[in-house]
C-alpha cells in the first residue's frame, strides 16, 4: 500500500499542475472533484507522507478562513509537498500554519542535501511555484520561496484574513 499511495499521489499532483499549467491566470478552479481546503489538510499529507516523512503543527487560534483564502492556503501545500518529493525524495519535511488575528501564516520546509541545481526550484523557478505566488499575491499575500542556509528548500505565505472578515 505504501507504493501504490505514494505513486497516487504524485499522479494526483502531477494533474493538478498540469491542470495549472493550462489554465489561464483567469480561469476557475476545477470543480469536478472535493473543494480544496485546509479541512482536507490531514488527507493531503497522508498522501505524501507514504513514501516522505512529513509532519504538520498548527500555531494561533484556528479559525474558518474565506474561500478563497482556504483554496489558496491548501494549494501553496499541496505544491510545496510536490516539490519536496520531486527535488528532496525522503527528505523529512515540515509544514507549519500559524493563525493571527491578520490571517494564516503557511511554511514548508523540506531538508534536502542541499540547494536545487541551477534552473531547479529557485526563487520562483517553475510553474507550480509561480502559480501559487500569483494566487497569493492577488489575495493581497506574500510569497517566498528558495533554498535554505544549509540546504533544503523554504516556501512561505502569509495570507490576509482578518478576524473581523469572518461573520
């Protein structure tokens, strides 16, 4: 089970970006399948995590985030965890969410042996990365990605979502 799990979902990311990669920027999601979210969070990292050691921690009071915010934080995961797989196989990574009262605060870092070759998942460097950096940035987030001091890679994102937005 552990192959077959670890195979299905880098075949479920693999769609995914490429879904992504077709998409134009004004485009909607797919909807034929379950809506992204955080609510899914636990599912997503299973997935990954049969063949990737990966744990998850959760800072701040948790709260429902707007749709958008949800779909973009669960995306920003879900691409990091692919590239973690792809540029660092066996890597332990750790994703980390911290609520404020500004919004949600996303970090996945994986520990690589070192940085990405040349071309590889620098800052912005491919299409997964850019795409969640857009998404991010047009709910008027931050996004940063690239290799860490020592090795391994970072992505972080901070999104707006104020207590008061919430009803």
């Amino acid at each position: 089970m552990g192959r077959f799990a670890q195979w299905r979902g880098r075949v479920l990311a693999q769609g995914h970006r490429l879904g992504d990669a077709l998409r134009r920027p004004d485009e909607p999601e797919d909807t034929t399948g379950p809506t992204p979210s955080l609510n899914r969070l636990d599912a997503l990292v299973e997935g990954f995590a049969a063949g990737q050691p990966v744990r998850w921690s959760l800072a701040g009071q948790p709260r429902p985030l707007p749709g958008p915010v949800d779909v973009v934080a669960y995306r920003i995961i879900e691409e990091s965890l692919t590239n973690a797989c792809r540029h660092a196989p066996g890597a332990p990574v750790a994703v980390r969410l911290r609520y404020d009262s500004t919004g949600i605060t996303i970090e996945v870092r994986d520990e690589g042996t070192g940085a990405a070759p040349s071309g590889g998942r620098g800052q912005g460097a491919g299409r997964g990365l850019l795409g969640v950096r857009r998404r991010a940035e047009r709910l008027g987030g931050t996004f940063s990605a690239g290799p860490r001091a020592g090795g391994g890679f970072a992505v972080r994102a901070a999104l707006p979502a104020p207590e008061e937005m919430i009803g």
